[in-house]
C-alpha cells in the first residue's frame, strides 16, 4: 500500500490511524479519493459532518460523515459521502452478519477481519474492480458473513454465489498458526483468506459470466471435475501432487482448477500492493542484466493502468529476497516462503488480461 501523509501537517500516516500523532487531527480514510485525510467537524443544515481539514483560507465543499461502526463501536476509520443514504461505509456494508460482539473474544475478532477487508477493498479499488462511491447506498463486491463454531456445527471459510463466509477463529494468531502447521501451509494469514476467496468470486464474474470459460481451462484445466472428490483426494494423499512446484504456485493451488485460480489470483494482490508499498518507499533495485547489474526504481503497479506483468515479475524476485531477508536479520521466517515457476507465473499473467 502506498504511504499517506497528513495534508494539514504532512506527518506520515498509516492506513488504520484514526489520529495524527503531530497535528492531533482526526483522521479519516476517503474512499471516494482511496486517499487518508484529517478532518474536521462542521454542522450544516442541523447536521453534524467533517471535512478535510485545510490549512488555507479557502475550505474543502466535500462533506462526509463517519462510518457507523466507528461511532459505536470504534472498529472503522472509513469515511462515507454525506450524500450517501448508507449509514455504513463501503467497506463495511460489505458484511451481511458480524460474530456475536457480546462475546469476550469476538470485538478484537471482528475488528481484525474488517481491518484486513478494508485493506482488500483498497487494493481492488486501485485495480478499478469494486466502486468506491456505489449508488444509492448500495454493496460492490462480495459480500462476508463472520461465523463462528457452534457445538457440532464447525464453520468452513470458503465462498458460495458471491457470498464469502470467514470463521472468526482466524483473526486469532495461535489458532490459525495451528492450522497452519496442521495443514501442512507455508502461509496463512488473515488478509490471504480475504484475498483467496476474493479470487472465487471474481471467477464467476470475470470468468463465468465473463465468457472466458475456455480460456480459463487452456491455463487452469477443466474446472467442471468433481471439486469435493477433488479436496477429498488432496488431503487423502497429504497434499499437493508430485512436483507441484513446477505449474502451481502452492501446494492447495493443485487441488482443483477453481482453486489453483483463487491462489493466483490471491499471489496477484500480494505482488501488487507489496510492490506498491516497496515504490511508495523509494525502494530501488539491482536487477541483473546481461551485461551489468542495472539499478532500477520500483514501479507503483497501482499508478500505471493496466500493470506490465513482465515488469512486475522482474521487481517481484528481488523484493521478496528483500523481505525475507530482513524477517530472517528479525529472525522471523520468510515472509512470502514460495519460489515461483515459470508455470506459475504463466498463470498469474492470466490476472493482468
């Protein structure tokens, strides 16, 4: 994700503060200019709103009022158009049922999940997939249910018609590290499940209702194979088929066709906001070239239209070699534990068309 600053102070901000820490404005994100702001209080027409704060004679005319969620229950810093009739911001009318909030464990739960789904909605805003100014107060996007287990009813994350369904027991770090080494992943984190099935969703409507059908099975096989015998026989024989790495980009991805897209498209969004965050840093590169190393700037993939994969691939390698060699100096493990293939790769490029 690219770096904000404050526009009243220019301190740095980050995207789930709600203050500056050098000017003490309140702060709000705007997802109709997907952009951080302080703001400040203003009553019009016995309404009580914000806008952003400005430092010069001449006052911003956009209006806004805070997320409901943030006014009761402190777990949203979106803002919403003051012409929006949605008490709830985009983000955040996205999810059709909440946890139980009456739960000791549940608030710190819920308020996890939105945070890693409003950083979901960002990234598929910049890539021009979700609205960021809906009409009429209405959802763009998948819609989240956060379920938790109930006594003989375990709860399954996974997706379904557009409806994307998240046990709360991932926002716990001890219970999804035990997954994790259960199920024998590399990786697992809560932003990852949103983008994964993130990935389902737009299958149907990129894919499906797309009319690219037979596109998708040159690249991914035939999807129409029986997806539960499928999981069935993936976790019967321990995981991945043999030589997995050498056409997929993780070990679930080989399961199913439907799944080995959902894990693309999930390492997509990774490389494109990691590769937005490295650029928005100033990060710069030594790529090897055939002559001599070349020293390049990262490029924002999000600020460039339609992304260049070639490019993208070229400053992906180097940047995770970065990452996770600055997480073992912390002695932390890698922080993206997968060498990609050229099969791989083909794939991903599929995301970009």
């Amino acid at each position: 994700m690219k770096t904000f600053h404050c526009q009243y102070c220019g301190h740095a901000l980050f995207f789930e503060n709600v203050q500056c820490l050098q000017c003490e404005s309140p702060l709000a994100f705007l997802p109709d200019r997907l952009n951080m702001a302080a703001i400040e209080p203003v009553t019009e027409d016995g309404q009580d709103l914000w806008r952003p704060r400005s430092r010069g004679k001449k006052q911003s005319s956009a209006r806004y009022r805070l997320c409901h969620n943030h006014e009761t229950q402190n777990a949203c810093n979106f803002a919403v158009p003051a012409s929006d009739p949605n008490v709830l911001c985009v983000s955040c009318r996205l999810t059709r049922i909440l946890p139980d909030l009456s739960q000791p464990a549940n608030p710190l739960r819920w308020y996890r999940l939105e945070a890693a789904k409003r950083r979901l909605f960002y990234t598929l805003a910049k890539l021009g997939l979700v609205a960021t100014t809906p009409q009429d107060g209405q959802a763009d996007g998948p819609i989240f249910e956060f379920l938790a287990d109930m006594p003989g009813q375990p709860v399954m994350t996974g997706h379904s018609q557009g409806l994307v369904t998240i046990n709360v027991a991932e926002a716990d770090d001890a219970e999804r590290v035990r997954r994790r080494e259960e199920m024998h992943e590399p990786y697992r984190t809560l932003l990852g499940h949103f983008r994964h099935e993130s990935g389902h969703y737009y299958w149907d409507r990129l894919i499906a209702e797309g009319g690219r059908l037979e596109d998708f099975r040159a690249v991914f096989g035939d999807e129409r194979a029986d997806y539960q015998q499928a999981l069935q026989d993936h976790y019967a024989r321990g995981g991945a088929l043999p030589d997995w790495q050498d056409d997929f980009v993780s070990a679930y991805a080989s399961s199913h066709p439907w799944e080995d897209w959902a894990e693309t498209w999930a390492h997509y969004l990774h490389m494109v906001d990691l590769l937005e965050t490295a650029a928005a840093y100033n990060t710069r590169l030594t790529i090897p070239g055939q002559e001599e190393m070349e020293v390049e700037d990262v490029v924002n993939p999000l600020e460039t239209g339609r992304p260049d994969f070639d490019l993208l691939v070229e400053q992906w390698v180097p940047v995770t070699l970065l990452v996770n060699s600055l997480n073992r100096s912390l002695g932390q493990e890698d922080a993206y534990p997968f060498a990609l293939s050229g099969g791989a790769l083909e794939k991903r490029a599929t995301c970009t068309t």
